[in-house]
C-alpha cells in the first residue's frame, strides 16, 4: 500500500489556505478541549465534590463508547449532506455542554452530559475532518490532512498547560467555561462561515454509484483487521490521556514535571507527521504503521517499567506521541486506500466504531 489512493477531480488554485489553517486551529481546539484537557479537571472535581477518580474515570470511558457508536451516523451524514451542519452543531452543542458541566454538582447529570459529550467528540474530531478534506480538496487531500494533523497534533502542548494554569488561577469551572466559550465561537464559527455549503452533494452521487465498492470492502478481511488495529490503538490512547496524569502524580512527579511530560507528547506528534511526508511513499504506509505499532508497544513497556520519579518518564512520553501522531495519518490513508473518496465518511465512521 503506497501513495495517495483518491481519484484526481478539478481542484481550485490556490491552495485553500484561508479553509485549511482556521479549520485546523478549530481541531486543535476541539481535541484540547474535549479529548486532553479531561485528566487535568480529576483532582480538583475529587477534591471539591468528593467523587472518586473511578466514577470520573468511568463517565469519560462512557463519552469515547457513545463516540464511536455516534460515528457511523456522522460518517453516513457527511457522505450525503457535508459536513458543515454536523460539525457546527457539533462545536455549538460541546461549548453549551462544557457550559453545563461548570455546574454540575450532581453524578447523574454529569453523566448525561458526557454522553452528550461523546456524541460531540464524534461530529467535531478527526473523522469528520478527514472526510470534509477528503471531499473538499479530492487529490489534494494529503496536503490538507497533512497541515489539519500538524496543527492539531500540538492540542496537548497547547491545552494541558493552559488547563493547568486556568484551573490554579481561576478553578476548575471557570476553566470550563473558557473552553466552553473557544468552542462556541472560534470551531462553530469556522465551521458554519468557512466550510462550503455543497461538498457533499456531489459526492452523494458517487458515494451511490459505488455503494457496491463500498460494501465489499465494509465485508472484508481487511476493513475487520483496520478496525481492530485502530480501535486498540484509540483504546491506548484514551487509556493514557485519562490516566497518564494521575499515574505520574501517584509515582512522585511534580504536577508540574508531569505536565511538562504529558505536553511533549504533542510536538513528537507533529515530528512524526513531518517525517511521514518523507518516507511514507518510499516505504508504504503498510510498513509506517507497524513501526507506529512498535513505538506504542515500546512507550507502555517503559511506563510499566519506569521506576517512580525517573527521567526515562520524558522518553515514554516522546515515543508515545511518535506512535500516536503516525497511527493517525496510517489511519486515515489506509482507510481512503480501498475505497477511494467516494463514500469515506461513512467508512471511517464504520472504523471508528
């Protein structure tokens, strides 16, 4: 598996810079606010509303399950409308529900809102940005996807200290409502101003044309064995997003090393990502993603081996974010490779599922 699998179609020139940075600020915001910044708000919610980290834990693990139920849905909607609708009320319904969690001071409404919240992370996260991409820009989706991952990739850099110091200057719900307000008006206001409102239209009709296509591949061995390999990988990652934080401070490490630790992880994203563009050709995004396997494989080896309060916590870190940031480029060329661009929405979805 080599190269860059879309169909060609007529795409404008330039380069739709102006569409593709404002969008990636937009999935920097929605990962560091809905996806990184959770482990931070542990402590303090513990230590003012005297629940326990299990049942904290536990409501999040809920978010990422309705997340992937809600993905085919999204997927399926994006093939056949666009996805400005979706991802604007997306980012709307995740900035009124970062509001409501501010308040909350009851277990079973913070409950109901991360399932709310789920259904956000699946409307406004990767998914449905690489399938706006991949319809927007067809043959030049790599380049979009490409600069789309480069600056999200620094999501943890950017919101696991910002977090850290809006929670110590102004508490854990006033943080809240500041995300809350970036959601709101920063990604539903690139989304519904930016996005072009007929993108999906056209591609409903190659999505229907080759509906056959799309379905032999959904039965395959190889669509089963991509989606196993994805979900485990997300299920690491989300793993170590919740839990890295708490692990570090119960082996001894400063809040502030550990924070230091947990946002390394974004910029060996973004290496990562830089260093796909110049050999996934060469080498095939076959053999990058079992190298990304590898380094994720390595990277909880020295977790679980680390004693408490070594530096080798900087390194795991490092190769944790490598793996991560190459696994979601593998991820997204691997799933266009079969079918092409004609129904990945819905594909994607099915994967993230």
């Amino acid at each position: 598996m080599t190269g860059w699998p879309l169909e060609k179609r007529d795409a404008p020139s330039p380069f739709p810079w102006g569409f593709i940075l404002p969008f990636g600020i937009a999935q920097l915001i929605s990962w560091g606010s809905f996806y990184y910044a959770f482990t931070l708000f542990l402590e303090p919610m513990e230590h003012e509303l005297g629940w326990h980290k299990t049942g904290l834990s536990a409501v999040y693990s809920l978010g990422i399950a309705v997340a992937g139920l809600c993905s085919p849905l999204v997927g399926r909607w994006i093939d056949r409308h666009g996805g400005r609708g979706v991802m604007t009320m997306g980012s709307v319904a995740g900035g009124l529900l970062l509001f409501a969690w501010s308040q909350v001071g009851n277990y079973p409404v913070f409950l109901a809102i991360w399932i709310g919240l789920g259904a956000v992370m699946s409307a406004v996260l990767y998914d449905p940005a690489f399938a706006v991409a991949i319809a927007v820009l067809g043959e030049r989706a790599r380049r979009g996807i490409t600069v789309i991952t480069l600056i999200a990739g620094f999501a943890s850099t950017v919101f696991v200290p910002l977090t850290h110091y809006l929670i110590g200057a102004f508490g854990w719900r006033q943080a809240l409502i500041f995300l809350g307000l970036l959601s709101l008006l920063f990604c539903s206001g690139v989304h519904i101003v930016l996005m072009p409102r007929k993108m999906g239209r056209e591609l409903a009709r190659e999505t229907h044309v080759h509906a056959g296509d799309k379905t032999k591949f959904l039965n395959s061995p190889v669509f089963w064995s991509l989606t196993a390999c994805f979900v485990a990988n997300y299920f690491v990652s989300t793993a170590l997003a919740v839990h890295l934080l708490p692990i570090l401070l119960e082996r001894g490490y400063a809040i502030e090393i550990a924070v230091a630790a947990i946002a390394s992880i974004g910029p060996a994203q973004v290496g990562a990502r830089f260093l796909i563009a110049f050999t996934e050709r060469r080498y095939g995004i076959d053999a990058v993603g079992i190298i990304a396997t590898l380094l994720l494989v390595a990277a909880l080896a020295i977790l679980a081996l680390t004693p408490p309060g070594s530096w080798i916590i900087l390194p795991m870190t490092i190769l944790f974010g490598l793996g991560n940031g190459t696994m979601t480029i593998v991820r997204a060329v691997s799933v266009a490779k079969f079918p092409g661009r004609t129904g990945y929405g819905s594909i994607q979805g099915a994967v993230g599922s």
